[in-house]
C-alpha cells in the first residue's frame, strides 16, 4: 500500500515537471527601442557594456552628474 502511494506521488511530481519544462514561453511582439535622452542629457560609455547618463544642462542644479 505504502509503495503504491510513493508511486502515485512520484507520477504526479513527473507530470508537474513535464508541465512546466513544456509550458510556452510568453512572447513580446513589441521591437525593443532605446529611451533617447533629452537635450539637457548626454550618454556617455564608461566600460564595455556599461553607460552613464550625465546632466549637462548648466542652468540645472546636477550639470555634471551622473544620473543613471
């Protein structure tokens, strides 16, 4: 009896797995388009695969900093 239920569990842990190995991955069908920075703002590449936003409005309090 005991060997019957830990089987029954088994299969059913199975059929979870396989349910979720197989589940479709949700799609975005919107193309991915870069936020442009405003006028008072500059991009600036710090390192491969990193950039900095930088304040260059001279009239705003952070003229100079690094914003993100």
């Amino acid at each position: 009896m005991q060997e019957k239920i830990k089987t029954n569990i088994l299969i059913g842990i199975l059929i979870c797995l396989i349910l979720i190995a197989f589940k479709p991955y949700p799609q975005n069908n919107e193309p991915d388009v870069p936020f442009p920075p405003s006028a008072s703002e500059s991009v600036v590449q710090l390192a491969e695969n990193r950039i900095a936003i930088v304040e260059t409005e001279t009239n705003f309090g952070l003229s100079g900093d690094i914003i993100v």
